[in-house]
C-alpha cells in the first residue's frame, strides 16, 4: 500500500469527513468546477529520508479542505486533524499537523484550508 492510498482510506474512514464531503475525496488536483465543492484534495509536498534502508520516511502532505463558506471549511479541516492527530493504522504510525491556513479564492466564491501533516511512514515489512 502506498501513503496515498493510506491517507485515502482514512479519510474516506472518517465518517467526520464523508459527512461534509461525501465522496468527493481526489489525490492530486481537485475537479475545478464549484458543484464538486465541499471536497477535498491532497498532495505530496515534500519526502525527507530518516533511513538509508527505506525503512522509516517523513514526507510532508498538503490535505486541501474546501468549502462553500468559512464554518464548512474550518469543520471539515478539524475533522481531517483529527483523523490525523496521532495516527497508528498500518504503515501510517504518525502525523503532526505542521500549518493549517483559511483562504478565501475570490474567482470561485469558495474558502480553502490546506492542513499540512507530516507523517512517520514505516515500510510495510517493519509494522
């Protein structure tokens, strides 16, 4: 199993999040248009190493929460820090919430936080 596809199934897991976004959950780029909103995406940012062997990484997501308006959006990025909090589910075995902002985009009326986790990633072999 990849980290995406852990990050995946915990969210779409999270009865906290499907609420809020059904199953409007992408990995990389979200659909553009405003119907698919609430919705959330999330992406790599960056992967640091802790081991030469693989066998423990760190990389750093980007889990993008967007909502029709400010209380969906700052919900919905509470809900997804609590599933992360302090995750211990398969090679997924923590997460620290690194940043987590509010932005309006002006072009699309919508609000967007991204939540920034950095995750402890242990190789399948080792959990």
């Amino acid at each position: 199993m990849t980290v995406y596809e852990a990050i995946e199934i915990e969210l779409k897991a999270s009865s906290g999040v499907t609420n809020i976004v059904g199953n409007r959950i992408y990995h990389g780029k979200r659909p553009r248009s405003t119907t698919n909103i609430p919705c959330i995406n999330f992406h790599l940012v960056s992967n640091p190493i802790a081991s030469e062997r693989r066998v423990v990484e760190t990389p750093l997501y980007q889990i993008s929460c967007w909502g029709k308006n400010i209380e969906q959006t700052m919900e919905l990025s509470m809900r997804v820090e609590e599933v992360f909090q302090s995750i211990r589910s398969g090679i997924l075995q923590g997460g620290v919430i690194t940043n987590t902002l509010l932005m309006a985009e002006p072009e699309s009326g919508c609000y967007h936080a991204p939540v920034d986790i950095r995750f402890t990633v242990v190789a399948a072999e080792n959990v």
